[in-house]
C-alpha cells in the first residue's frame, strides 16, 4: 500500500493579528469502501454479531492492558484507549476514541508485514494528527487472515496511552514553559517494535533509558504490545470463522449504518445555515495569559449541495501557534482525527439520552463532517518543532467551541461548557529516599443540559479516574485527608453544573508539585441565561503561614513536610436562568451541601428558612418570588453566553464577546 506524503510543501506562517483564509485539508487516505454495495448485502443478523464481536475484543484488549501494566497512569487512572481498524484504516469500533494507523500504513507497505509485527510511535509531527503529545505511546498490530494465498493484513489492533515518563525537561515529560519539543522527551517517528513476533530489543532499550521510570516503561509497553497481539489473534478467528468477504462486508455495513443514522438523526437537527463562535486558551506557559482563540464557523449544507448534505467546520481566525507547549497538530490527513475527536459533541442532538449513548463514532462520522484549516502557524497548524505537551488545552477547548456554535443554531439544545482536564501531582524522594512521581487526571463538572443538571466529577477521558486514596498513601509520602465535591463549583442555572472535586494532600516529605491545567482564570461558560463555572484554583498551605496560590502551570512548585495541597477542580456551566429553577432542586442543592446557603439566595433568589442542623431547611414561597423578580428586573440584558469574571480580566474589561449574541 502507498500513500501521498504526509505534509504539504510548507506555506507561509501566520503573523500574529493577521486574518487568513482556511482551506479544505488534504485528503491522503481516501475514504473508500472494501465491498463494491458499501456491506447493502450483508446479513443484518451477521452485522450485529461481527459488531459485536469487535467490541468485545476492544474490550478484552484494555482489560488485559488494565490488568497487567504497571504504572498507576495506565493500571489505575485507565488513561489509554483501543481500537480495531479495517485494512483501509478506517476505525470500526466506537465506544471511545483512538489513535489512527494512517503513520504505520504510511511508513510499512501492508504487503511487507508479517504476522506477529508490532509496529510504534509517539512523534506528534509524523502521527498524522493522531498523537498529540509525547507521553502518548501508540502500538499497532496487523491482523492477518489466510484466504488460500498465505498471510494477507485485513486489519488492524491498535493502544495508545499517557504514559508517566518518556524523558525531556522535568519529570512527567509535561513541561509547561517548553518553547520546543525537544524539550519533551523522545520523539519516535513508526518504528517496528517487534518483528514476527520477536521484541526488537535496541528500539526498548532507547527508550527505556530515556526515561526516569524505566521498569514501569517497559512494564507498560509489554502490557500493551502483549494485548494487541492478543487481540489480533481474536480478530484472526472471526475472520476466520465467517470468512474474509463475509467479514469485509460486515465492515462496510457497520460504518455504512453509522453514517446513515448520523444523517437521518443527527445532521437533521441543525437548520441549513452558518454560525460563528470562538473560545480561549488563556495561557501557554510562556507568555504571559491572554485570550488564544479557537474559532468555528460552522456551515450546515443542504441535500442538494454538490459535495453533498454535511456540515463545515472552519478553524479560520484561530489564533497564530503559541510560543508554549498548547499547540496542537490538527490539519493531517483531512483532519481525520479531530473530526472522530469532536464528533461525540453532536450525539447531544439525539432525540433522547438514552438514544445518545447508543449511537457509536466510529469511521462513518467522516463523509458528514467537513474541515477547513488557516495555513501553517495557528494553534492548531503549528509548525515543527512547535511544542504540544500541553495541547489538551486546544482540543478539548474545540469540544466546547463545537457545542457553542451547535447551540447558536439549535436554540441553545446543546450543554453548557463541561470540565477541562489537568494533570496535577507531586515528585520527590519516599521516605526511603528512592524517587517517585504521582500525577492523576482529577476531573471536574459536565455542563448543565437543556433537561438536566450536569454530572459532578466526570472525566473526559472515558472509563478514567482519579487514583484510589488507599493505593496512593501506601505508595508515596503524603496523606490524602479530603476527597469530596467542590461546594458551588458548578455554574448556577436553571440546570445546575455539575461539581468539581475539591482535595486536599498532606506531604509527609519535602517535595514539588507539579500541575498542567487550563481554566484557572477563564470559566466553563454558561448557556441561555446559565452562569459560569468556577475556574480551577490550587493553593498551597491555605489558612497556614505559607498560604499561597500556585499557577495552573506549575513545573516544581516546592511543597514542605507538613503542608497542605488544596486542588479544586472545574465547575461545569449551567444551563437555563437560575431564577426559574424550582426551589425546592435548590433546598435539596443545600442539603446536599453541592450549594451554599448564600449561593442560594444570591444566585437563584431562593429565601431559606429553618436550619440544615435540625433538618428543618425549607424556603419561603412569597418571599423568593419578591425576590427573584426584584433581580430579573434590576439585571441587565443578558448575552447568549456567560462567561464569568475572568474573561474580563484577559479581554481588557469585555464581558462578552461579540460572537456570544444570537
């Protein structure tokens, strides 16, 4: 298999202030079919069991990589996804997302392969945008089936996962104020890890030596190429079982019915038309916080187009790359992984919950999603040796974006802004005087919905998690003495936004903490008269003598024996005016302790009475009604978007931007 090169001849890069055109991105690994009637006759009975089979053996793939791996990113947190491909690439599976094979079918022609191959990469710049940042290592295996003329690739078993330590400037191999990556560890461009079932020693020792945990390195590479494998042989059988046309054509059905639905019951809920919105980063790490600006111009086409019923994403007015590491590599291969990346955003406009979490993203998302990039030198263009470790704060931004932009054109039937995530941890020497590092995904609160609150503590990466308290306290020097929900995080609304965590780590030994986090000074914003969110905030020491509060960005922030970490995380936007939520959901906030007494009446006019203490609290009918139209009448017009405080801070006293009015 050949393929074009995976860059364009470079153009000119953006200077900052500078308005450029986007361009529809180039289109290397065309989207293709394996059947000559894309699966129309395939047994509908035999797609469901095929179906169902790939995703069990996804499923058994990041269970033994969960069961066997050995650092607490990977084993504890469940940073790390699997996905089964086709021989043309495409992924079938969709119950998260992955990384893509397009760099190793790019770099090894499929009819060299062989059979117990395990193929790897981590270089952000030769991914073809499926890898964002170095502590992401990816492994690839190559199904074969045996038709009559001996061993032929018919697909692909593929992991990627954040990984504790790949080397570079600090531990964690995240450092915030990098202006290059090589100041982030080992770049890997697609190497073959195993050959034909044999460990290629050299390529693991180069890497474990590059990194400061070498053990759990190596531990968690055999965990996941020992998986894939594993998974490969799974897939083998089911090829062989039914057959490679039957198969293929189970293939082509399943991604064929994922975008037929996502026609009929997804794109049919946004008017043809175009939008426009835009959100920030707020800082990099190097210069000092402002506004970097992610904007969508989304365009929604008719039936009759020409290029067909879809609709366009454009990233035009994106902000020039950062000096820090923030930049992400979005504009490869058509941007095929941001738009399997962003496409979950658009379940939100199924007909029911219960209906969204059915529906799967898998490859057939790609005909209905069109996108267009500004030339090389924005955030989501940059050019090499840009730094991304910190990229997180880009993507997962472009989530938000989408959902504001979706919400102008469906009258706001989108969720307010949801929880960004943050890697914090801390590093030292044990009591044993060996060294260690702990870092942990804390998530935050999902954004209030249009029928419901938003969900306190969710995490972005599927199936992960904070790490236990029993297990960090027996293994590092410190005490977890407080894991509960931040009070008040959550942006009022008529549906309240989800929780944050609020934590507090006492340090049993000298050592640093470490923090990579975005919305620090910039909130989750609010929908449709729903309030912000409350930004993330660590502080170290508080109420002590040393009380101090520490950057979102923080390499080896010094932390005393004795001291306290307290981290809050994000609060989700809320949705809807706060002064109609039914007061009773607000008594019941209170009791909860997920709002304050104070809150309540100062962000949803409801007048308490009785006391939490003898379980008597209730509210005062004629009274919140006095005072809630006393508020609605004193406020002033209100934006389609709420943004917080911060946003001000950063905009040169604006509260809202232009785009944020229908």
């Amino acid at each position: 298999m050949t393929a074009a090169p995976a860059t364009e001849p470079a153009t000119d890069s953006v200077e900052p202030g500078t308005e450029v055109p986007s361009a529809k991105a180039p289109t290397q690994f065309p989207f293709a079919s394996l059947t000559a009637d894309a699966g129309a006759a395939a047994d509908p009975v035999l797609v469901e069991i095929v179906q169902g089979s790939l995703a069990s053996v996804e499923m058994e793939v990041e269970t033994a990589i969960g069961r066997t791996s050995r650092s607490p990113m990977i084993r504890d947190a469940h940073d790390f996804r699997a996905g089964i491909h086709d021989r043309l690439l495409r992924k079938l599976t969709g119950r998260s997302y992955s990384a893509l094979v397009h760099p190793i079918a790019r770099d090894f022609p499929l009819e060299e392969m062989r059979p117990g191959d395990v193929f790897f990469h981590n270089d952000v710049y030769e991914s073809e945008g499926g890898i964002g940042h170095l502590p992401d290592l990816c492994v690839t295996v190559p199904v074969f089936h045996d038709s009559g003329d001996g061993p032929e690739v018919v697909a692909f078993v593929q992991a990627f996962g954040h990984h504790d330590d790949i080397g570079g400037a600090v531990p964690g191999s995240m450092p915030s104020h990098a202006t290059s990556v090589f100041e982030e560890g080992l770049m890997v461009p697609p190497i073959k890890l195993w050959d034909q079932g044999v460990p290629v020693r050299s390529a693991l020792r180069i890497m474990t030596r590059n990194s400061r945990m070498p053990e759990s390195l190596a531990a968690d590479l055999d965990a996941e190429c020992s998986a894939c494998l594993m998974g490969a042989q799974r897939l083998g059988e089911l090829f062989d079982r039914y057959g490679r046309a039957t198969v293929e054509a189970c293939f082509d059905a399943i991604i064929d019915r994922t975008t037929q639905t996502y026609r009929r019951e997804i794109l049919s809920k946004i008017p043809v038309g175009s939008w426009v919105w835009e959100d920030y980063a707020e800082h990099d790490g190097v210069d000092e916080p402002q506004l970097h600006t992610q904007r969508i111009t989304l365009t929604r086409t008719p039936a009759e187009d020409p290029e067909g019923e879809r609709i366009v994403i454009d990233f035009a007015g994106t902000s020039p790359q950062a000096k820090g590491p923030i930049n992400h590599c979005g504009d490869y291969s058509d941007g095929v992984f941001l738009k399997k990346w962003l496409a979950p955003i658009l379940r939100n406009l199924a007909d029911t919950p219960e209906r969204m979490a059915e529906l799967d993203v898998n490859e057939g998302i790609i005909p209905l999603i069109e996108m267009r990039f500004p030339p090389k030198g924005t955030l989501l263009t940059p050019e090499f040796p840009a730094p991304t470790n910190a990229r997180t704060f880009v993507i997962l931004r472009l989530l938000g974006v989408l959902a504001g932009v979706v919400a102008k054109a469906v009258d706001g039937r989108m969720p307010a802004d949801q929880e960004t995530i943050r890697y914090t941890g801390v590093y030292g020497d044990d009591m044993e005087g060996r060294p260690y590092l702990m870092r942990e995904v804390l998530g935050g609160g999902s954004g209030g919905r249009y029928y419901a609150d938003g969900e306190d503590t969710i995490h972005v990466v599927p199936d992960s998690r904070n790490l236990p308290s029993e297990f960090t306290e027996s293994r590092f020097p410190f005490l977890v003495e407080k894991l509960g929900l931040a009070m008040d995080s959550g942006g009022a609304g008529q549906f309240r936004g989800g929780l944050g965590y609020e934590k507090h780590i006492r340090m049993l030994k000298d050592g640093h903490f470490m923090s990579i986090a975005d919305r620090s000074i910039l909130a989750c914003w609010g929908v449709k008269g729903g309030q912000a969110g409350r930004p993330f905030e660590v502080v170290i020491d508080p109420d002590g003598p040393n009380e101090r509060v520490v950057e979102a960005l923080a390499d080896d922030e010094p932390v005393k024996a004795g001291e306290v970490i307290r981290i809050r995380t994000t609060g989700g936007g809320g949705w809807g005016d706060p002064l109609v939520r039914d007061p009773e959901m607000v008594v019941r906030d209170v009791v909860w302790r997920k709002v304050s007494p104070e809150a309540a009446l100062a962000d949803y006019g409801v007048v308490l009475t009785g006391s939490l203490d003898d379980d008597t609290l209730d509210f005062d009918a004629a009274a919140t009604e006095q005072r809630r139209a006393q508020v609605a009448g004193d406020r002033p017009e209100q934006a389609f978007f709420h943004r917080g405080p911060g946003y001000a801070q950063l905009s040169g006293g604006a509260e809202v931007a232009d785009v944020d009015w229908l």
